[in-house]
C-alpha cells in the first residue's frame, strides 16, 4: 500500500525547493513524477516557485471542482510510462474531496502522494485542504523554519500598517493582495493589532 | 519557550500507557506533573487507564466549559512545588478554547503540556480537540498501531452486525455505546457498510 | 518489505513498557510476536521490566554468539501461527553480527523487528549492538526522557561518590555494579568528575 | 540550549539542497549562518553543490586536525554580527573530535548546529563523522530517497563493472574515484557482487 504525506509548514519553510527536490530524485532514477498545483494559488500561475532560483512548470493546475484522481488517470493514458510518485504544491488550497482523491490514488491506485502546504492561516485556522490533510495522512511530516526571535515558526501573520492582521478573508495570496510573515508561538500571540 | 505536544494515534495505540510513563519519568526525577482527564470520556470516570494494567486518578477532570489555564493555577497555589508538566488524556475532546488555553499554558506560563489523543472519529473527521490541536500543537506525534491486516493503522472504524458504520453521533464511547476497531485506511475505504 | 526500527532512548526513557505496549498491541489482534532479550543484561534474567509495574518472560534469552535468525526460526517451527513481529530488549547489547539478522529477518524473512535500546555508555560511546543499528535500521525513533534540569537527556552518566565517573568498563549492570543517570548535554559537559 | 542535528540520507537524497535552503530561510531574516563544508570531499572543492542546479561557496573549508570551533570563534570576530546557525555539509568526513566540538558549539556557546551527511559507506559501515554524529546529536533527521526499485533507500553501494563492490578505502570521491548508487537494504543485499 502506497502513503499520502503531508509536508506541512509555515510559510518560507522551503516546501516548493523540498518538492521539486524530491521530482529530480525520481527523475535521476528514469521514473515519472507527476506535479500539481492548485490553481487558488495565482501567484507565478502553473509555475512551482523555489525561493532558491528553481523553477519549474506544473502537470496538472487543479482546480477547486476538479477530480484529481481523473485528471491523473488522463494523464497516464497520455503516456506509456506508470507514475511513481505524485507531488502536490499549495496543498492547503484543495477541497476535502480533493484530498480524499489524493488518498485513494495512494491507497487503492498504489501510487505515493506528497502534497506540500501551509498548516494554518493568518488566524492560525487551517485551511480546507489542510485540514483533510491532517486528518487522513498516512504521515505528518514538519518543515522547519525560523522566526524573527529564533524560534521556530508555526503561525503565519498577516502584516497590517503596524502590527498584525486578525481579521479579514482566509484566502489572500502572498505578495499580491497581503504580506504575511511566519511567528512562532509566542511572537504571533504577543503581537500588537494593526492599526485599523 | 516550552512546547505544546500532540501525541496522536488510533484507538489502542497505547496513549494511556505512554502517559502514565511520561508521568512516572518526571515524578522519578520529583518534578510535579499534572494529569487531565476529558469529562467527555465517561469510560472509567476520573481514572486513566492503560490496556496494560496500570491505572491512576486523573488530578483534573476537565468540564467542556472549564478554563484549564484556571483550573491549573487553582491547583498550582495549592502546592508548594511549581508544576513541571501537564499532561491531558483523551484530548480530542477538548474544546477548542481548552487547546488554546494550553498553548498559553506552554507559551506563556512556560510549563510543557503534552496532549494524547484520537485524531479522528469513526467517519475519519477531526474531532474539536483534535482539530485544533492539529492547527497550533508545536509539534505532532504519531502513536503507532496496528490493523488486522499488519498495516498501520491510521483510522477508527465503529462496528456494526455486519460491517462498518458510517453515520450516527460523533461521540459515542467504546464499549458503552459503540464498538470501534482501529483499521488501516485500505481496509477501511474497502469495509462494507454494516447492515441497517 | 518489512522494516527493521531502533527506538533509542536515555536510561528511564520507558523502552521497556513501549516495548510490551506493542507487544499486547499485536497480542489483542491474535498476531503473534516474539519477544528477544539479550542475556547481557543480567538484570531481572529472562524477564522484561517496565518501571510502570508490568512484566513479562522473554521468549528468547539471546546469548552473544547465538544467531538470531536460526533462533527465531526454530520458535517458528514449534508454533503453528506465523510471527507477525520480533521485539528486542536491551538491544545495544547485541553484536553486530546479531543486528545484521535482524536486518534479514525483517527484509529478506518479511517479519518487522522493533530494537529497543540505549544509544550509548557512560562515556557518551555507541555500545556494539546500538552502533550497529544506527548503521542500519530503516528509522531510528527517539524515546525522550527528561534530566533532572528539565531538558531532555541525552546522555547516561554513571555516577560516583560525588560526581560522575568518565573512565571504566562499558558495561556495568544498572543498580547492580553501577549507578546512572540520564542527563542532558549541558549537565553531562559540565558536571564535576567524581572523586577519585 | 541551543541543538546539535544530524540531518542523515543516502547519496543523492538532496542534503545540499536542504542546506542551502536553511541558509536562505536565515539570511531572508537578516540572521547570519555560517557555512562550512569538509576538506575530505574534494569534489567542487569548497564550493556547496546542489544537484537542483544551486552552488555557493562555503565560509569554511574544514580541514582534518582543524578545530571547529576555534575557526567560528576567529570568523564571529572578524563580523560585527553574531551567528544564528552553523550549517555543515558532507558532515561524515568530520572527526570526532570536530563532532565534539560541534556539541560545544550548540551546547555551551549556544548556536545552533545542522550537520548534513551521510550515514554509512559503501560497506554499510557509518564514516567516523557520521558514527560521532549518531552517538551526540539531539536530533537525528532522515532525508529520504528512493531506490530503483521505488523503495526508501538507505545504503549506498559502490558499483563495478556488473555489480557492487564490497571491498575497498572507505573514502574514495563519487564520480571522481568512484561510482554509487542508493539503494533499498532488500536490493543492496540481494545484488551480485561486481566482477573482479
């Protein structure tokens, strides 16, 4: 039986560089990954963004009402070589029926899932996809990265004016509509508001 | 800064065993430790008990509505000795409001809180507790056991005549009101459903 | 393929209870486990001694030179039920030549074998058996335990008459020719040595 | 207490990639990280290749009787900024000693240690490094891989003309004096030793 992994992190944990880290691990050994975005991510559209400098075009851009495990079978037939593994970028973005379909490609169809994403949002909330995703995993796996303090960061702040953001629309991306900043604990509960 | 810890695993996997060693290893060394019991666990009222054979009365039985972070310091001005850990039985029935009272508790009073828990119910959703603690916990833990078929087991199956069921209340305590059989997600998403 | 795992842990980290924990976990299932215990330790013989209260006989008292899968097998022949997991205790004791058969039990017999062990002696040096499985067991869990300044030991530190000893034979029988504890890094770094 | 980590995977798992990534999730917060590589991996010289297609050259070239942290001490004078991570690639090539003074670096001086390496040689056997790292370290991290035969791998073989080579120097540089491959224990231990 093939898993479903959730590599989870705050954001600027490096889960786009691990991902396309682990496609050219497959790819050196001449086997067929297959890459997914979530298309609720507009920023860079198909592209997988490493904050490293790599880049790289994903397979399928998923969208909210599509049928992963079918877009995925679409694809197979196109080519003649099986799926190795399934690598998903903004996983936090899928619907729950979405990862539901992640599960069953890795359980009844066999092939290994990872889907990479933001735990929580700006209200340390989870998103819909993450929230399946903690759920169902077969394997909880961290992505570490720092706060300003040095601690470990787990929430993801929303930057107003002069403090941080604690209301507002769940989903604004990063760089276009908001600017967010990965805390640890103590940071984030600290914080001052923003200004209104 | 210490932590919040959520120690998850399916049903049998050993949390109440592993509980009372976390408190033993402590109290070896004289360090106090606090044990939380979940009111909503009706199953052997204040007493945590692990499959094992070792039993202990919890020294709070938490109340959905109670403040934890209250009750705690309520316990620790009755004590000449500070508190050196918090550990929390069945912890997916917290309410969310008690998981963030224990994340204070950790962030902000510095004491260690470890929460063992179910990360899901018979229809493989989060329960409240769990959900949130999911979200905010500094870090996740998987207690490992095993299905029927030697795979891991990562969900909760209630058990009907025939079969598994899939509707009915979330919270339904084993062996009072419901039989549940911890399975792995093939065996689960296989199951037929139990007869009406 | 199954796996072959380390659990390593301080002295008083709980290998033992987690170790019969698994034991009844596949016991409950009507799976069969066999339970190895390296005659190294003389404390306690044959039996398996949780600090919880519970005990249990090992099945294999496994002396040095004694092959480890020509062991299990002849336990094999004697039952009828196949064995659906090896468990050992006291497993830094092994020698190497032993944690190479478990590493073929596991991959090659498809049987899982779960080692649980300290990581090292006194002096913070691997001991033959746990060197051996950090060489090559498909994952090494840590079990933790605390030091008496509430961080996590790492390090077993046998003690002296007023500090702790750095020179002498690698194995000396906890309670019976020496006395330890289990210290963090700093605590192990900076204590006293013992008087002479 | 600042930690020690050993980050630990077979070839080609991505550790230059994680590392470099580290460093990135420091340097974005203004944080310095200090870089250091062996001397004993003569391949790239004192450059940190990523096979992603990321190279950058490391602060200090490591040499064999070099004390760590001595050579960190005279680099944190030179800067007016004090070092929030020190980061080591091919961290196997250590000594022992150097390993120990890593420890020092986390424990007494409080900076934060990521080792990157690898675990054992081409006889499965760990380098000096790697064995110290596994004794001391505070965390012992796998990065995964796969094997061709989509199995986790986590021996390294080195190859010949029709198979595996199980005699020969320990260090001997891939692609320059040598070639390896990851492999799973099942395909390591099953494989036909190369022709003479």
């Amino acid at each position: 039986m093939s898993k479903l992994f959730f590599r989870y992190g705050a954001m600027n944990s490096g889960k786009s560089t691990a991902m396309l880290q682990v496609a050219h691990n497959y790819e050196e050994r001449d086997q067929r990954v297959v890459l997914v975005k979530s298309s609720v991510d507009t920023k860079g559209n198909d592209q997988i963004v490493s904050r490293l400098g790599v880049t790289r075009t994903a397979d399928i851009l998923l969208y909210p009402g599509q049928d992963l495990r079918a877009a995925l079978r679409e694809r197979d037939t196109e080519s003649g070589q099986d799926i190795a593994c399934v690598l998903i970028d903004e996983a936090q973005f899928l619907t729950p029926e979405q990862v539901d379909q992640a599960l069953a490609i890795a359980v009844l169809d066999g092939i290994p899932v990872v889907a990479f994403g933001i735990r929580t949002d700006f209200r340390t909330r989870a998103f819909p996809g993450s929230q399946r995703l903690m759920e169902v995993a077969h394997s909880l796996q961290e992505m570490k990265t720092i706060c300003r303090c040095g601690s470990k960061a787990i929430f993801n702040a929303r930057l107003g004016e002069q403090g941080i953001i604690r209301e507002g629309d769940q989903v604004m991306i990063d760089g276009e509509q908001a600017r967010y900043e990965a805390l640890c604990a103590r940071c984030y509960l600290e914080a001052e508001p923003a200004a209104p």
